[in-house]
C-alpha cells in the first residue's frame, strides 16, 4: 500500500479539512510526491529500475558514504511519468539518490502526522 492509499484511507475515517492543499504545502519539493507515486508504477507495471551503488571516500574525514542510486537515463527511458515526476528526473544530475529522496518523503510525512496527532 502507497502513502497515498493510506492518506486516502485515513481521510475517510478521520477527514482532514484542505487535504490536498496541505499536502501540496507540505510536500513542496516540485515533482517529488509524483515521482514517488509513478516510481512505484514504473515498478509495478513496467520493469525492476537497476539501481546502483556509489561509493565515495572523503579524504579530509576519511569516511566512506555509500549511495544507492537509480540512472536518470534509465529512468527516461519510460514515457510514462507525466509532466512534474518527468521533470523532477530531468533537474537531477546524473542518478537519482533513493534512500535520501525517501527519507525526504518521510520526513515531510513525519510533519503530517506529528500535526495530526497535536490535534
């Protein structure tokens, strides 16, 4: 199940006044939400993505920071992502990052429901 078939689901059981404008406030990151949303069309309906991993080494801290990545280019290679995930694929360089766009998702999700529950 999609974060948007549970926001719609708990919309029906405990209805949230503006939902779609709250959500695109919240979810301000242009394209984002769509990606993740055709992300998961892409996935279901069309082929696995072949994700892979960068790893890169800084030399002042020495530290190693791993990235799992999808390619920009094969992610194109799909025509049906619609207009705004299309564009947030176009603006990225040359791979998306998948584990720091969907901590960016949770985090922004996080925000609803930390609001919700001060309700």
């Amino acid at each position: 199940m999609t974060v948007v078939d549970i926001s719609r689901s708990f919309n029906k059981k405990w209805p949230i006044d503006n939902l779609d404008e709250k959500r695109n406030e919240i979810f301000s990151t242009p394209g984002l939400h769509d990606f993740l949303q055709k992300l998961r069309n892409f996935s279901s309906h069309w082929r696995i993505a072949k994700p892979n991993w960068i790893i890169m080494h800084d030399s002042k801290t020495g530290a190693r920071i791993a990235s799992f990545v999808i390619s920009k280019d094969e992610l194109l290679k799909w025509g049906d992502w619609g207009s705004k995930a299309r564009l947030y694929i176009e603006k990225t360089d040359q791979n998306i990052d998948i584990h720091k766009i969907i901590t960016q998702y949770k985090n922004m999700f996080n925000f609803i429901i930390a609001g919700i529950k001060a309700n």
